[in-house]
C-alpha cells in the first residue's frame, strides 16, 4: 500500500493518513511496513522537487538529524510555516524579517552518549527512535573543535562507564579549549579521580566536570559576550552556535533600539545582557544562581559597560510584579520551552512600552504573545533563527510594543 505524504509534522517526518513516515516531504508517495503507527524504512516511489541527497554519511542511521534529505529552501519556508500556523492558533499574525541559518559545522554545544564495548567505547547520537548509539566520526552538524574532542570522549567513556550504563557527555568548544560535563557515570573513586584528569591533559580538554564536581581545569575557559569574557558554570546553557547568537543578539538590539533601562528576564550567563549593557542600564535576572554570578564577574571585569545589576529568582515561582517591571523602558525575556505565562501576564500588566522575545518553542510564545496582544500590544515582527540546522527545532525572535508606540 502506497501513501501520500500531505504534510510535515513538528518533529519533521511526513504525514500520510495518521502515519508518520521517517525522511519523507510533502507530496511524495512512498511505502514500506508500518510499526507503530510510523514508517521508519520507506521506499520513495515519487520524490519531491525539494528532495536532495543527504551530505552526511551517518544520516541514515543517526538521530542528531532529521531533515537533511530536504533542500535548505524548503527547509527555512516549513520552520517559518511552523511559527505562522503556531500564531494562527492563538489568533495572532505578524510581518517576518529574513529568515537567519547557520551554516554546516558550526553547533559548539552538544550532548553525546558514551557507552564502553568489550574493546574501545562509542560515541555518538542515538538513532532516531531508539537508544542505539550511532557513531559521528566526520559529522557535519558539530564544530570541527568537537570532532576533534571525540577521542578524548572515548577515553573518558572507557575509564568511567560501566559495561551496562552509559555516559552523557556535554561538551561545549569555548574560545579557548572544550569543555566536557559528564554525567551518569561510575561513582568517582580514587582510581577514577587520579584517571580522568590524565585523560583530560592528554587530550589538550580545559575543563573536565563529572556529575558537577571539577576535576581538571587549565584555566578559566571563557566567551566574550559583547565586551565581556565569562566563564560559564560547567555544563551551562548557551545558544548553540555563535552565528545563532550574533543573529538572536542583532535582533534584539533592534527590537529595544533606544531603551536606557532593560530587563532581561532568564538571562543565563549573560548572553544578551552583557551586549545590550553596551547601549542600556540592565537588570539581569536568572534562577540558576551559578550562571548569574559569571554573568556578574563578567561584567564587573570588563570596562566600557553601563551598569548592570542582577538578581537571583526563580521566574516560574516569583515572576517580576507589574510594580518592579514598570521602571523598565525595555524588556527582552527568553525562557525555557515551557510556557512563561505568570510573567508575560506581569509584563501585560506593568505595560512596558518595547519587549524583545527570543523562544524556542513557537506554541509557547504564541500563547505568551497572545498575553501582551491581548492587553494592547502588536506584534512589529518575528524573526525564525535556525542555529539547528537540519532538525526540526524552530528558535525565534520578536519585538512586541503597545499600539501606540510605533
């Protein structure tokens, strides 16, 4: 039996009659056996105008990507459809700026997993739908600097995973050396203790973490955001890769233009922030009390900044009240995937003038976004920033002000 692909769906397989269908587009008619609901192995009878070959050799196999078998066009023309019919639920439209990508090799953050094998260790991404790890030697999605970690993992894999566990690996290529966080592994010992660290210098790591406890660091390993250098905590959110961030950064600087007092609500480690202090007094407010404290010593070692205070606070439990929001001629928020409801209500209610919004989940921001139209604002523009490449993860960003601002 034949199907009709007739959309994709969120995660970017086809959709043919309530079956989802693994690397299929829209228009294809395609067959193969059906588990579950799903295709994973179909056979393409009619290919798509927009299909192409995929460029990496694990793609078949590997679960770190899931639309390279589609052209980059069609690809930025669905995540931005993906943010319009997400603002079409709500009620909502908006005027798009051009869409940002950015390009092969450049994701500086990742999490692999580590498992060790009777000789060696691999390292890798699962496969789509399961927890078989596939290899990613010459991956085209992670920085060179990555890659080039993935020896290091191995080692790391072989001296601190059990024979039935497995390790995930975080790994993040800073400006000056990899940063590795390891997770699920062996209850540190003193032979593990006196191994890790000779693995790290061995294989040039700057900063060697297992379950939060640092065993080797060079130094303190760092980025510059804006004029300022910071040294994340271990493991520590940050936009995935630096083309991603210039764009989200840009965007928000548009979306504030002249504001001299600024919020930024989840602020992390200073992201946006430290850049915006370039232009602005900021306020800085964050829960993960380890992030704020390198978004401070980040500013407070760099000069040329205006004033930047912060604030530890958990924005899910104590939202900023209407009263604490309305000094602020600006406000740039960029929360976690979940929605961000009791605040955006806040911001609503303060009627702060601007608010620059980066998200990546377009149901959530839809509905946060509905808030603040809801209460008399418009939405000046979306702008789509896919910083993952070749997946099915959307990220944007918008501006936000009351009607009668322009």
């Amino acid at each position: 039996m034949s199907y009709r692909i007739e959309r994709l769906g969120l995660r970017g397989e086809g959709v043919a009659k309530g079956v989802f269908v693994a690397r299929a587009l829209p228009g294809e008619f395609v067959d193969g056996p059906v588990v579950d609901g799903r295709i994973t192995q179909p056979r393409i009878l009619t290919p798509s105008a927009d299909r192409v070959s995929a460029p990496c050799r694990h793609y078949k196999a590997c679960g770190g990507c899931a639309l390279q078998h589609a052209s980059d066009t069609f690809v930025a023309a669905w995540k931005q459809q993906v943010v319009e019919q997400a603002l079409a639920a709500q009620g909502l439209s908006a005027p798009f700026r051009p869409l940002q990508t950015s390009p092969a090799q450049s994701r500086r953050r990742a999490t692999l997993a580590g498992r060790r094998l009777k000789s060696g260790a691999l390292v890798g991404f699962h496969a789509r739908g399961s927890d078989t790890v596939t290899d990613v030697a010459g991956c085209l999605l992670l920085h060179p600097a990555l890659v080039a970690a993935l020896p290091a993992l191995e080692a790391v894999t072989i001296e601190g995973c059990s024979r039935k566990g497995e390790l995930a690996l975080t790994l993040t290529a800073l400006e000056d050396g990899i940063d590795l966080a390891v997770s699920d592994g062996k209850p540190l010992d003193t032979a593990l203790r006196l191994a890790l660290p000779r693995i790290a210098a061995r294989h040039g790591l700057a900063r060697l973490t297992w379950d939060g406890e640092t065993l080797y660091q060079t130094h303190a390993p760092g980025l510059t955001f804006g004029g300022a250098r910071v040294t994340p905590p271990p493991g520590a959110f940050l936009q995935a890769t630096a083309q991603g961030e210039a764009a989200l950064t840009q965007a928000l600087r548009a979306a504030i233009g002249g504001a001299r007092r600024v919020a930024d609500l989840f602020a992390g480690c200073g992201t946006f922030a430290l850049p915006l202090a370039e232009r602005a007094e900021v306020h800085a407010v964050e829960g993960d009390s380890a992030m704020l404290a390198a978004l401070d010593a980040g500013w407070r070692g760099s000069a040329g900044l205006k004033q930047v205070t912060t604030e530890a606070r958990d924005l899910f439990r104590r939202p900023l009240l209407a009263d604490e929001l309305a000094r602020f001629d600006a406000l740039v928020i960029d929360p976690p995937r979940a929605v961000a409801e009791a605040q955006f209500a806040q911001i609503a209610a303060a009627r702060v003038p601007v608010v620059g919004a980066v998200s990546c989940n377009p149901a959530s921001f839809s509905r946060d976004a509905r808030i603040l139209v809801q209460a008399g604002y418009r939405i000046d523009w979306v702008q789509v920033v896919d910083q993952f490449r070749w997946s099915s993860h959307v990220e944007l960003a918008a501006r936000l002000s009351l009607a009668h601002i322009g």
